[in-house]
C-alpha cells in the first residue's frame, strides 16, 4: 500500500498466536529519554500497541508477562481514554471468541506545519502522522513571527473546520522553522534567513493559542524525522540532505533523531567547501556550501551567464528542458556536496542517504554528481551497503516530520501514563 508523498507504507506481520516474544519485549523494553523501561503501565502498554497489530488480552499477557487481571486494568483505561479501541474477533474454537484490541490512530489529532523561507505546508494529521488534511501556503519567513505565527494558527483553525474537527481533538502542535532552533526551548538561535525570529518564543504561543503542547525543530530534522517514520522505518543510520535555496541535514542515529547537544547538528550547507574560494556566504563566513552548491547560487551563476534563472525552480525548470549550461551545474554542484558529504560518510557511516529540497527534482543529474563524490572519496567499507536514493515523503517530508515529534511526545509511555493519572 502506497502512503503520503510515495512513501511504502509497513506493517508488522503478527501470527495470531503472537510472534513477539516476552523475551525479546523484556529485552528492548521501551527507550524512553535514556532509560529502559519494562512493560508494566498502560503507557507502556500502549507503546507496544502502536505497531497497528491486533492483539488479545492473551497475547498481551505472554508479551508482558503481566497478569491478567493487570493488562485488563491497563486495558480498560487506555480503552476509556478511547487510545484503544476493539478490533474485532479471534475465531472461536470453543466457548466466547477472544476480543483483540488495536491503537486508535483517530483518538485525537495533530496540528503540524512545515515553514520554508517563501512557502509552508500545513497539516491536521492522525496519531499515526498521516494527514486528515493539508494544505500549501505562501508566505515569507522574513515578515517575522509577529505576522507569520498568526497566517499558521488561521490555517490550522481553517483545516480543522474543512475537516468538522474540533481543537478539544487536538494533542500538540509541531513547526519546523529554516534557520537553527534549540529543541529544548523551542526558540530560533540567531538564523540568518529569519529576521526578528531570534530567540522568539515561537512554542509559548502556539501552546498558549490551542492549549496544547507545541514543539519546534529545525526544518531539516523533521524532514529526516518524517523519511524515517514514514518511509524507511528500518533503517537505523541515515542522512537526509535538503537541497533548495538553503542546504542542511538531518541525522537519524540508531532509529532516532540526532539533534546534537544544542540542536545545531546537520549545519551541512556552511560547512567549508572544496574548491568554494572566498565565495561569501549569507551567514558571515566565506566558501560555505551553501554559498556554491544551493539552488540559489547555481541560479545566481546561471544569471552571470545570461541565462534568467532567479531560484531554485528556475534552475529544475532549465535542467528539465535540457538546458546544458543548467545540467553541468547541477552536477557540479552534486558532486561539491558529495565531497562534504562523503567526511560525514566517513564519520557517521550511514546506511542510508535521502536526497530531498527543491533541486533534487532535478533528478538523477544532482544525485549522480552526489553518489560519483561519495564512492570515489569513501572507504568500501563505508559505502559497500551504503544506499543514496531521491527523497520519497517529497514536498510532506518536513510536515510529516513535524507530526511525528508530537506524536513521539504526546504518546510517550510517561505523558500518557501522567494524562491517564
């Protein structure tokens, strides 16, 4: 089955007798802010119940290793929370049929928003980060909070009417912003695209308007929050590189996302590039990626050409009609990002590379100056199962992302087991 955005959508195959093992539950317990945790609360409970996987109360008693009487008492408050509900019938080989119980993905919803630099994606979603509605706006970032956060709080409230939904439903709200966020505050760090957003309170007024928890993050994580959630949930160490008029990476370390001690990780785009000179960069320094190998630099290079290329867009547009001077570009500038891609090939050893942002619709010209840097400057090692592959979420990568680290939160086993308290 396809999902948003093109992304293969996965679910478990369980046995009805329930191919998850009480060992193996007890061995991974649930990974929760660096502590392991058994499965013994309803939280918990949960948490093994989001795999979308039908289960009895027989089931859930040989995965816990709870008794009966316990995992009935979970189950009946996470039922009257309406986070549970009856998934129908085992088969009966005698006597009453076994109930089993599935996660509600419909219990409540989340507001989530993408926020580019002249456009954002806004969605209302389900707890499974799958869109009830979405919608594309323009707007420019460099208005300031005080403008933008209001035209964001009037679309969610518009797409909660288009979809009859009520923001009593609501769990939390998440925005991805394109400049540096410290997580932990919610507040942008001196971005430089982003006049009068530093140091903002962006998550006090969102939480204050809906009343609701509200998280931020830098755009990039979320789109390599959303690749990961939605479309390669198996793979455990990936990169996700947005190329447009910016350029970052989000980091996907042992299934999580890596945001850094301060939530500066993945500042791809003002790394020192080769061959980059004193080209200066928007951010203060000189010879930055970003200042060479951005959708708006190859643009500004073409415009020194003579060719009318003023963004992104226009540069796809000119690859895409088979323009040469736009095509040699393009790859050049896929292999600059390659050679500074291939340190952190070097330094990280992912399993996975996800090419997204506007220029990356380019297609296999971008890509194939990327994986051509990669191979030739990686050790085999690095790069013998090493995949590079084109962005599958698309433009919903960010938004999806943004969903999903409110979801991570709001269902956490220690949230859910304060808001059933």
């Amino acid at each position: 089955m396809r999902g948003i955005g093109g992304c293969q959508s996965k679910v478990p195959e369980v046995s009805a007798n329930c191919a998850i093992s009480r060992t193996v539950w007890f061995n991974r317990g649930v990974k929760e802010e660096g502590r392991f945790l058994g499965a013994a609360s309803a939280g918990e409970l949960l948490h093994l119940l989001r795999d979308g996987v039908p289960r009895t109360r027989t089931e859930l008693t040989s995965v816990t290793g709870l008794a009966r009487s316990t995992v009935r008492l979970r189950l009946d408050a996470l039922l009257d929370a309406g986070l549970v509900s009856e998934g129908g019938s085992e088969t009966s080989t005698g006597g009453r049929p076994a109930g089993r119980f599935v996660f509600n993905a419909r219990a409540r919803i989340v507001l989530a928003a993408e926020v580019g630099a002249t456009h954002a994606t806004l969605a209302v979603t389900d707890l499974t980060s799958s869109p009830l509605v979405l919608r594309r706006i323009e707007l420019d970032v460099a208005d300031g909070p005080d403008v933008v956060l209001p035209v964001l709080i009037k679309t969610w409230k518009a797409l909660l009417a288009e979809a009859g939904l009520d923001s009593v439903q609501v769990a939390g709200a998440g925005i991805g912003l394109p400049g540096p966020v410290e997580h932990s505050t919610g507040r942008p760090n001196n971005p430089p695209i982003m006049p009068g957003w530093d140091d903002y309170d962006v998550r006090g007024r969102i939480a204050s308007e809906f009343g609701v928890p509200a998280l931020v993050d830098n755009e990039v994580n979320l789109m390599a929050l959303g690749e990961h959630t939605k479309c390669f949930p198996d793979a455990q160490h990936v990169i996700v590189v947005k190329v447009a008029t910016g350029i970052g990476a989000g980091f996907i370390s042992n299934g999580e996302l890596h945001r850094g001690a301060v939530g500066a990780a993945g500042d791809l785009g003002h790394i020192a590039a080769p061959h980059a000179g004193d080209v200066p960069c928007r951010c203060g320094n000189t010879g930055c990626l970003e200042a060479v190998a951005s959708g708006s630099a190859i643009a500004a290079a073409l415009r020194a050409k003579g060719i009318d290329a003023h963004t992104s867009t226009d540069v796809v547009a000119l690859v895409r009609t088979g323009d040469l001077e736009a095509g040699q570009l393009v790859r050049w500038a896929g292999r600059t990002i390659g050679e500074v891609l291939a340190t952190c090939v070097s330094m990280f050893n992912p399993s996975l590379i996800v090419v997204g942002g506007t220029l990356a619709m380019a297609g296999e010209m971008l890509l194939a100056g990327v994986r051509e840097a990669i191979y030739r400057r990686s050790l085999p090692l690095a790069t013998e199962s090493l995949r590079i592959v084109p962005s599958q979420a698309g433009d919903d990568a960010g938004v999806l992302g943004a969903a999903a680290m409110v979801i991570q939160h709001v269902l956490s086993p220690s949230v859910v087991d304060r808001q059933l308290a």
